[in-house]
C-alpha cells in the first residue's frame, strides 16, 4: 500500500454529516465538506487548538487556510501519520595524497 501525503491543519471545526462526510471550517470563516477517508486523525502536538492529519491532495482542491510546514505521511499498514523527515545527501571527495616512502616519525622516535 502506498504512503499518503498529509498536513496539520488547525480547524476551528470538523463535524460529522454522514457516514463519509464531515464539514471542515477553518478560522477564516471557510467552510468546505470533506470525505472521511482523507481525514486521517487529531494532530496531538497541537496544544492551542484542535487540528487534523488532512490528505494534501484534496486541500488543494478545497478552500480551507492552512499550512506546508508541518507535514506527514500517513502509512495504512500501521494506521498513523509519520513524520516526513528530510534528508540531504552531502558526497565528501577526498584530496589527493602523495604515498610516504617512510612512515617512522622523527619526533615520536626514542632516543
């Protein structure tokens, strides 16, 4: 199964109209119906008020105000959203060094 894209969005309120409908409303005063299959839980790290995993496919295509910098990937195998970590690959070239004919360190030498 493939992993799903997600953001946290703060919403002012998400209720349930039927059983694959809920109503969104954000606190600009948007209000758009969104299916339960793209809701995937309560963002628990929120403490000032409540916000949702929502799918990014479908905020795009709804009027709702919210975020990219706190973003997912929700994984149906375990059933929860995973943080997105971002890695950057450095590649590290190393210099060209000439070979010693002798490795005997003169200062470390024993007298």
């Amino acid at each position: 199964m493939k992993k799903t894209k997600c953001y946290s969005v703060r919403l002012k309120s998400l209720t349930e109209i039927s059983n694959l409908a809920l109503r969104a409303a954000d606190f600009s005063g948007n209000k758009c119906i969104l299916p339960k299959s793209t809701v995937f839980g309560i963002d628990y790290d929120v403490i000032k008020s409540d916000a949702y995993w929502i799918a990014a496919w479908i905020l795009e295509k709804k009027e709702l105000q919210y975020s990219i910098k706190k973003e997912g990937w929700y994984n149906p195998k375990k059933g929860r959203v995973e943080p997105a970590i971002k890695v950057e690959i450095e590649h590290h070239i190393p210099k060209k060094i000439e070979p010693v004919s002798n490795n005997l360190i003169t200062e470390l030498k024993r007298p």
